[in-house]
C-alpha cells in the first residue's frame, strides 16, 4: 500500500485539533523540537524517520489525515469509533498483564493486554522495567485501541472486562 502524501499544514492543524505544543508533540514523537519546527516550517522533508514518529504519534493520539482530492485538499479529522482512554496503564502485573480503562459507547471497560502480547510488540525476551511497558504501549496505542475496539464489536468482553492476546493485536500479524 502507498504511503499517504501528508503536508506540513496538515501537521500544524492536527497539532492544534489536540491543542498540543511544538515542545509536546516533540516529546510525544520522541523527536526534537528543533525537528517538528523544521517540519512544519518545510525545511525538513516529510519522508524522512523523524517526520513517519511525527505523523504515528499523531494517529495513535486519534487523529486521521486526509489525502487531497479534486474537489477538496488535504485535511486532517478525528478517527471515528476508537474508544478513548479514560485510566491509563501504569503497572504490568503478573497475573492480568497492562491493565487500563476506555470508555466505550458510555461505559468503562477495562482492558487486559496480555505481557505476551506487549512481549513481542516490544521484541522483549525477558521481563522488563515497567516504564518500558509502557514504551510499548505509547508507541502501539492508536492500534491497540483499534484492535479493542474491533474486539468490543466483536462481543468479546465479560462482565470482568476485555482480555486481548497476541492474536488480537493486528500490530503482530
């Protein structure tokens, strides 16, 4: 599939649709300041690696960027049915995973995401700090959230919550 084109305007109006910061979606993206200035301002090119962490840390916070057409230009709009995070993770725990809430169709429902599954999005071979658990979780959010919401339509959840495998995350297909 053929990468989107994406312009510096588009960059600069998702950043406002979140009311973030150059300086926040710097961290976000784990690039540098100088380096989102210099996107939005067209002195760096958009094909690089710096400006693919810019555009994926704008997508996993929910936003979707819309090609150009005949009739209308580029554009950028908020995705559509992704549940959103209400109580993020913060521990991975033995027995449940990453643990974390969303706020799906107005209710809270909690999500396990098994340390298999954050295991192998991260190549982790044995078990790690919980901050880079987390890592993992940021860097994978927007999908992962994608794929709790195709398992909450799916009717996978009980009463005690949502548990997601390495099977249910798309990221590892």
């Amino acid at each position: 599939m053929e990468k989107p084109i994406i312009v510096p305007a588009q960059i600069r109006a998702a950043r406002a649709m979140l009311e973030w910061s150059q300086e926040e979606l710097a961290e976000k993206s784990g690039v540098s300041l100088s380096t989102v200035r210099d996107v939005e301002s067209q002195r760096r090119p958009l094909d690089t690696s710096a400006a693919a962490e810019i555009h994926r840390a704008l997508e996993n916070a929910g936003l979707i960027f819309i090609p150009g057409a005949a009739n209308a230009g580029p554009g950028v709009r908020l995705v559509a049915g992704r549940p959103q995070v209400i109580r993020p993770p913060t521990v991975m725990t033995m027995w449940d995973g990453l643990p974390f809430t969303v706020e799906w169709q107005g209710k809270a429902v909690t999500v396990y995401l098994s340390q298999e599954a954050i295991d192998d999005l991260g190549r982790f071979r044995e078990k790690r700090p919980n901050a880079d658990y987390l890592k993992v979780f940021e860097k994978y959010r927007g999908g992962i959230l994608d794929d709790v919401a195709r398992a909450l339509a799916a009717g996978k959840a009980t009463d005690k919550g949502l548990r997601l495998t390495g099977g249910d995350i798309s990221a590892l297909e």
